[in-house]
C-alpha cells in the first residue's frame, strides 16, 4: 500500500482523494463501533464499485456448517460466522434521474475521509460531476452513539453547485443481506416483518438455527437550508427491504440534509415481542437529542475515555497516530458493559477468522482493559471463561478426555470450539495456559484475590485435569512429555515437546495447586464448595506433584537455549535476513508443507513463554534465547512485534524496540500484511499498548509493587500515559532526561522506578 494513503494526523486517520483501488481498504480502516454493534466504513449511497458490505451486532452468529471433506472424531460440527447484519445505513440519491455512485461518475474531486478518534465520528465529503453534467456537494458524518449504545446517526449533506434540479433521497432498511465468507452460501437470516410509519421504519428478522431475533429500525427527517423539511415521505417497501422516499426541488446552492437515526434492537437484550416498541423507545430518547445533541454527547463521552486510555507522543505524529489508532479501535470493540461479549480478532470490522473469542483476549488484551478500565471491565472477561467452563469440558470429552478436564476452544462464540483446522483444534492447546495466566496476571495486577474462590479455581482444577492428561510419561526420556502439538508458531504443527507450551502446561499446574492451598486456608467455605462439585481428590493432586517435578524440556546444550521443540535443529537453519525479499511473506509465496520444514517462526513462540514469566529467567537467559530466535521470526503474525519490541526494551536495544513498535502500532495503517481490507486486528492493537507501557515504560508488578524502567526512543521528545493500579490513578510523563509520576488518590503509594523506591503522594508531581 502506497505510505502515504493515510496523512499523518495525531486525532484523525484522513485520506484525500478518491482512488477506488483503496475503497475496501479504507472500509476496514474507517469502521466504526460502540461496543454493542459496529460497521465498515462503506458509503450510504450506491457504489457499484468492488466493496465489502459489513454491520455487525455483538454476539449475533451463526454456526456454519464447517466444509470440510473429511471428518475426525471431536472435530467442530461448525464455524461460527460473525454475521453482516442488516444494514440500516443506506441512503439512495438520484438527481435529475442520475443515481449517485462514484464508481460511474464523471469525476470525483475533493474527496476527504476523516475519522475522528478524539470525538468519535466519521466523516466523508467530495463533490461529484454525475453524467448528466450535474456538480453535486456531499458530505456525510455518521457515528455510533456511545450514550444509546443500539443507535447510529448520520447526517447526509447534499448541495447541487451548477443548476436547479430535482433530488431524490431514499433512506432505506435492507435485510437481503449475505456474509462474504459463507461456506455453503446459506442464507443466515429470515425476515419476518417489513413496515414504515410516518419517518420511521422496522425490519424485524431472525438468524437461522441460532434464532437472534432482531429489529433493525430508522428515522429519516430532511432539512432544506437548515429548516425541517414537514412532507411525509412516501413509503415502499418490499419482502427484505423497506425505504422512505423524499423528493424535493432545489435552487441552486441550497443545501438538503438528511438526518438518519438508526440501528438494532435485539432478543439479546429485550423481549422478542418488544423490539419495534424498545426500538421506538431508542428513537424517541435520540430525537429528543436531535443529532446534533447526539454529536455533542458522542464528543463528551470520547472525552471521558480519553482522559484515562491516552497515550500521548511528542515528536513523531506517526508513531502518535498509530498508538491513537489502535487504542480507539479497541473502546470501539469492547467496554466491558456485558460478560457476554469478548474480544474478536477483527472485532466489528469484517468477517475472517469467525468466532467471537481466542487466546489473544487474554495474552495480550487484558493488561491494556486492567490499568485503562476500572477493574470490573478485566472481571467481566474473567467472567466470560467460567461461564463457558462447562463447554470446555464437554470439548475436551469430545477428545477422549474426562474427569472434569478442561479444553477452552480456539475459537468460540458460545464456549464450543468453532474452529476449523485441525492443527489448531486438536493441537494448539496452548489456549489452555493463557487463560489461567490471566487470573494469575489478574490478581498480580488489580490486588483483588476474590475472583479466584468465587469462579477461578473451578477454571484452574478443569485447566489442570486437561493438562495432567495431556502429558504422557516417555520410558525412554525418563520423564513427562507432550505429543502432537502445535505452538504459538503455527508454521509447526503436530511436534512433539514443543517448549512453550509444556512450560506453561507444568506451571498452570503447580498455579492450580497453589490456589487450592490458599483458597482452603483463607476461603474454606468457597473450598468446600469446590470440592464437593469438582469431586478433587487427594490422589489427583499427589499426581500432580509427581507430574510437575518431571516434565521434559528439549535443550540445546551446544548453543544453551531452550528447543522451540524436540527437532527444530534438524531444519536447515537459514536466517530470515538471508531469504530473498521476493520469498515473502513466506504465508502467501511458499507452499505449506515448505513452511513446515523452514526453521521460520510466525510470531513469538519460546519468547512468549520468556514474556509470561520474565521473572523466571535472567537478563543473559533471555538475551540468550531473543538473539537465538528472532533471526528466525518472520513476524507474519499481527501477535509478534509486540512482544519482541518489549523484549527488546527490556534488552535496551531501543532502536530495535522502536522499530518492532512502528510495525504494530502501524500494522493495518500503513497494511503491512497487505490485507487490511479483510478488516483490522483489534486484538493485537493491545499488544501495542503494552509495547509502550511496557516495554518503553518498563511496567511491571513484582511482589506486589508497581515497578518501572522507563526509557525513550531517540525518535520522541517525551510520551505520557496513566495506569489504573489498584483504583489509584497514576501517571508516568517520560522525557529524555527524566520521569515524573503523579498519583490521584488519597493515600500514598510506594513503587520502584529503576530498582529504588520512590513514594508518590497524591497532589504532587515527584521526578524519578
């Protein structure tokens, strides 16, 4: 993609000019969500161009049925598909008889796409030649309301520049709508009710064997210099779509707006015989508003999430750009209003991978919800695995596995495993550890120890059963080992051994042992509670112990690192920096069983093991392995740069640590991947976060204390962002030759900054 498509701006993502090679691209990079629905950035008008149609509600599905042409016991029955969902943002023009569409105009010029992130809007105007002759003015602003979180606005601007004429404006509901990504090119949704009154209209429509019952609604008013346009409008509809027909005469150079209000009720949230009334009643609240009281609420309620979740950069409005980008797009995805929801890898903006929830949600996006959230966002995805701990445990029995043994899906939207290759179904149970991890990182970080005996340790004893199953004792080794998996880097499948994963197999272990200890200590009601329904025996955890004290790790003594698995130096062990640029991306040039054999490394693998337990290992241990294994990284994962750009801060190679972090704040910006059009990778954009506070910042928790290390890339003149520690506001301002922190509370709070404490006292700035 040509660098400079996207104008570097510190609050907005802009593009000028009208190139239709870049329309889906910029639909992925313009979407725009609130939470509970969201959508491309496509254009309310007709665009007969290539484009990728796409409105997403949170937690709507549909279970695909999976093509494959074999079959395996335990295999997933479906891929469950993140529905396009009826679209409510159409809006048909036609002037003089000539239907607007940039795709046949005679020319397009002026074209400007702004994104706000500060205020939280999207905004598009030109000015069009149609090929009658006519020069028409438009620019739209649209966004979704924060407030009233099933609403969406638009306002639409049109201005005829050369002669009267007639327009024709037809805001329209379609529910004839289908996912791009379909397996059998099934229909998803049925609809069930078309009907229109007055300025509003309802679609009401079900996803099939899911059954989501949902009302898409509209309210469409037209202004004519600024003044209510009182004509009804004329109504038609048809079996999937209804639409609202204004026709006025205009002079020239008088401006028609439309304002549009629109969204979805669902059966999610309300009952089924409700969602016109609950849809009426979301309209009601918002005309009241009008859109401009809409806008300005929109603007106040960005405010108040940018006053904890910013990160501010001087001296390079790329890098600033890039970190902005990708903290909007994640409070565009999800603010832990529902325990429902989760964190999908393309979130609300298109299709690809299905499912609602992978291990990226807790590796890498709960650190960024915990210190920029209240710790009850960070709960409620916690949360969200003990309600689906019953479905991994039917998941792993599916696999042969009992007892109460716990196998969390890849893939899920319901807590089923929905993921369609087998090298990962079967073999990347590494998903497994990050989970536990996450409670481990939960309360090293918020203080708060309550979610382990309410719902934790029953995930823990479910996580260790899968594990303590999982492993076989090798004769031959004399010790525990793990057969046929695939680790984080998925150009390996089915090896044996693989590092990562009995590393972090073993200590979920001993993790789970330890809470058992304390929880029957400190929470012997909660322990008896567990017990009882867990039916944890005495026997169990002695094997545990036997286990744990025995497991294989592949070590290389000639070069004294740990083996990524048992035969990785059998490969032929060319460095990524001697493979030729025309070889990659090796994922779109090579044939995978070549992948397969090469010694590349899609993203971090034995060095995310070494970011998860940091504390385990030495400085040399891991200058050791980072300098062994990124050689071999060709970082075609959107999870990797991330935590090499914090290893390599930890490493103070910051030049090497910035340039990790320009690719991750800038993945999708600058389409690194080249395949931004398919939609962003939201949860790889936490990683980004943490790359900063992190890495830069040397954020970490250590016996309980907040530490940091702070350093700065040579490229900034200084950066700034807060934490949430333990409901006490902190904020770290690093410059070249100081740190500062300041603290909001009312108590004093001691932490380490390069190793020596310093006691921050709220009201006052203290220089570290």
């Amino acid at each position: 993609m040509n660098q400079d498509y996207i104008k570097p701006d510190p609050w907005s993502i802009i593009e000028e000019g009208f190139d239709k090679e870049f329309v889906k691209s910029s639909e992925s990079l313009f979407s725009i969500g609130n939470g509970a629905m969201g959508q491309r950035a496509n254009f309310e008008e007709t665009y007969s161009g290539g484009t990728f149609q796409g409105s997403y509600i949170a937690g709507v599905y549909y279970p695909d049925k999976t093509r494959v042409g074999w079959w395996k016991n335990g295999y997933p029955e479906y891929f469950a598909k993140v529905l396009n969902a009826p679209n409510w943002i159409g809006i048909n023009v036609s002037i003089d008889g000539v239907p607007l569409d940039l795709n046949t105009c005679k020319e397009v010029k002026d074209f400007v796409r702004e994104l706000n992130m500060k205020e939280g809007w999207y905004q598009r105007s030109f000015i069009a030649i149609l090929s009658n002759g006519i020069e028409v003015s438009v620019s739209s602003t649209r966004f979704l309301s924060l407030h009233l979180d099933e609403l969406g606005a638009i306002q639409y601007e049109i201005e005829v520049l050369n002669k009267d004429a007639e327009i024709i404006i037809l805001p329209y509901l379609d529910s004839g709508i289908k996912n791009m990504d379909s397996n059998w090119d099934d229909q998803f949704w049925k609809t069930t009710k078309v009907e229109s009154d007055g300025n509003r209209a309802f679609i009401e429509a079900h996803t099939l064997k899911t059954n989501f019952e949902t009302c898409t609604f509209m309210d469409a008013s037209l202004y004519i210099d600024g003044n209510k346009h009182e004509t009804d409008p004329i109504h038609k509809k048809d079996e999937l779509a209804t639409r609202l027909s204004f026709v006025v005469d205009v002079k020239k150079g008088q401006k028609v707006a439309l304002h549009k209000l629109g969204g979805y009720t669902v059966s999610r949230n309300h009952k089924s015989s409700e969602l016109i009334n609950a849809a009426n009643e979301v309209l009601d609240k918002a005309s009241q508003l009008g859109f401009d009281g809409l806008l300005e609420q929109q603007k106040r309620d960005w405010a108040h999430i940018w006053e904890m979740s910013d990160i501010e950069i001087e001296g390079d409005v790329k890098a600033q750009q890039g970190i902005r980008f990708n903290i909007f797009q994640l409070n565009q995805t999800y603010l832990g209003k529902d325990s429902r929801l989760n964190i999908g890898p393309k979130g609300f903006t298109g299709e690809k991978y299905g499912g609602s929830t992978y291990w990226d949600t807790e590796a890498y996006c709960l650190p960024f919800y915990m210190a920029t959230k209240n710790q009850e966002v960070a709960w409620s995805l916690l949360e969200y695995r003990f309600n689906h701990l019953g479905k991994a445990i039917e998941n792993a029995e599916k696999l042969g596995f009992k007892n109460g043994a716990a196998l969390y899906p890849m893939v899920t939207m319901n807590g089923e495993e929905c993921h369609n290759e087998w090298e990962i179904t079967f073999q990347e149970i590494h998903r497994n550890g990050a989970i536990a991890f996450a409670i481990y990182n939960y309360h090293r970080f918020t203080g708060d120890y309550s979610y382990v005996p309410k719902m934790g340790l029953e995930v823990l004893i479910g996580i260790a059963r899968f594990w303590q199953q999982r492993f076989n004792y090798s004769e031959d080794k004399q010790s525990y080992v793990m057969l046929g998996v695939t680790g984080p880097n998925e150009y390996e499948n089915n090896i044996n051994n693989n590092w990562y994963t009995n590393y972090l197999a073993k200590w979920c272990i001993e993790y789970a042992a330890e809470q058992l200890q304390k929880v029957e200590k400190e929470y012997p009601e909660d322990y008896a509670r567990v017990i009882r329904k867990t039916q944890l025996s005495p026997e169990e955890t002695n094997a545990w112990d036997e286990l744990v004290s025995n497991v294989y790790f592949p070590f290389s003594e000639k070069h004294g690192v740990y083996l990524q698995q048992d035969g990785f130096l059998d490969k032929e062990m060319i460095r990524v920096s001697d493979l030729e640029k025309s070889q990659r991306p090796i994922n779109q040039k090579w044939s995978w069983d070549r992948i397969l054999r090469s010694p590349y490394i899609k993203q971090a693998d034995v060095l995310q093991g070494f970011y998860f337990f940091e504390d385990h290992f030495s400085q040399e241990q891991l200058e050791k392995h980072f300098d062994f294994y990124e050689p071999f990284t060709v970082h075609e994962s959107s999870l990797s740069p991330c935590v090499h750009s914090i290893q390599a801060a930890k490493l103070g190679r910051m030049e090497q640590a910035y340039t990790f972090y320009l690719r991750t704040s800038r993945l999708d910006l600058d389409d690194y991947n080249k395949e931004v059009e398919e939609g962003l990778h939201i949860t790889s954009m936490a990683g980004t976060w943490m790359s900063i506070v992190e890495g830069f910042g040397g954020m970490r928790v250590q016996d309980n204390q907040l530490c940091f290390e702070p350093q700065i890339p040579s490229q900034w003149s200084s950066y700034a962002f807060k934490v949430n520690f333990r409901n006490q506001i902190i904020t770290i301002t690093v410059k070249k030759d100081a740190s500062s922190f300041e603290i909001k509370g009312e108590a004093d709070l001691d932490i380490l900054v390069n190793g020596k404490v310093v006691t921050l006292v709220p009201g006052k700035i203290v220089q570290a």
